[in-house]
C-alpha cells in the first residue's frame, strides 16, 4: 500500500536540524548623517551624470538655400578625377540616410552618427538625403536641412567631398559623400599597388 507523500517527506527529513539564525541588523529608521548624505549625493551624482556631447556639429550662421542649389565641396589633395567621379554619381553609395521630416536637431544627431559609424565600417561612398524643403507655403530660399548638410559635412573630419546627386539619386534633394579611407583600406590599397614591386 502506497504511502501518504507527507508521511514520506517527515520520514526523510527526521534527522534534519534547523540552522542557527544569525542576528539581524535592524534597518535605520531617521534622518541620515552628514557622511551617509554626501554618499547619497555622491551615488545621485553618479546615475544622473550629464552626459557629454562629442556631437562637433554647431548650428549657428545658418543660411536657408533655394532647393535647386547644387552643393558642392572639395578638400585640398582631393583629386579632380575622383571628384568629377563622385559628381557624375559613378561612385554607387554604401549605405544612405534619409533626413526628411527631421528636426534640424534630430538631423544633427543622425547625421554625425551616421557619418561616424559609416567612418568605422570602411563605408567609402554614402549617400545623404535632405530634401528640397518644397512643403512650404514660402518655396523660395525654404530647404532648411539642406543648409544643415552644407554647413555640416565640411566640419566633419572623414568628410573629404560632396556634391548634389544625379537625379537618379534624388538630384538636388540629396548629396554624394565621399569619406576619408580607413587605415585598413589604406594598407590594402598599398599592398595591391605595390605588388610585384621590390
């Protein structure tokens, strides 16, 4: 006949003795120190730190441009073949990043986000699309983010060129940008360029 499961758990835990119970420290009840309140603003400190825009990008001197101005920008020791390349949209885009409907601040963060990790992939050609800015009753001089583009990219240090996109592309709406190669491209190219050399 089956036993009863309580019967059975009190027969193997017959020779078992409770542990001894350590004291416990009663909670602290009242105001707190001058010592425990500077590690109270000491640990608020810590979990509400501001924390540090390395955005470079700044927004003043900011001019509207008219939706058909064609961007264009060249770093000195930027070559004029690669240039024209870049220009003419024979340079196919990376990877792409679309502004519109973004706020000029929104847009700020995006762009030196994009930029920067386009900058840590080895992204060589990217693509940025900022609009004409035509939603609005005033049309003229009313493209905005395009000024923002403008004004931006040339602070940008991976930024060695851009210029306004083939219409393929988006025309004036958008802009070819042409980044810094990274140290690994670098070492690629010498390496294919140099072989067979001694």
């Amino acid at each position: 006949m089956p036993e009863d499961e309580d019967d059975i758990f009190q027969q193997e835990m017959s020779g078992v003795k409770p542990l001894a119970r350590t004291r416990r420290v009663p909670l602290r009840t009242g105001k707190l120190s001058s010592k425990d309140s500077s590690l109270e603003a000491r640990r608020n400190a810590a979990v509400n730190m501001p924390e540090v825009d390395k955005n470079i990008l700044r927004e003043d001197g900011l001019v509207p441009l008219d939706s058909w101005f064609v961007l264009d920008y060249k770093r000195p020791g930027i070559q004029i073949g690669v240039f024209r390349k870049l220009k003419q949209g024979r340079y196919e885009p990376d990877a792409h990043l679309d502004l519109h409907r973004m706020s000029v601040d929104i847009a700020r963060k995006e762009l030196f986000n994009f930029v920067e990790e386009a900058q840590s992939l080895g992204l060589r050609t990217v693509l940025l699309i900022h609009g004409k800015g035509e939603s609005k009753a005033d049309r003229e001089k009313s493209s905005i983010l395009k000024a923002c583009v403008n004004h931006w990219l040339p602070q940008l240090a991976p930024v060695q060129a851009f210029h306004s996109s083939q219409p393929r592309h988006g025309g004036t709406g958008a802009v070819y940008v042409l980044l810094q190669k990274s140290e690994e491209m670098k070492r690629k190219n010498r390496l294919h360029f140099n072989k067979g050399r001694e």
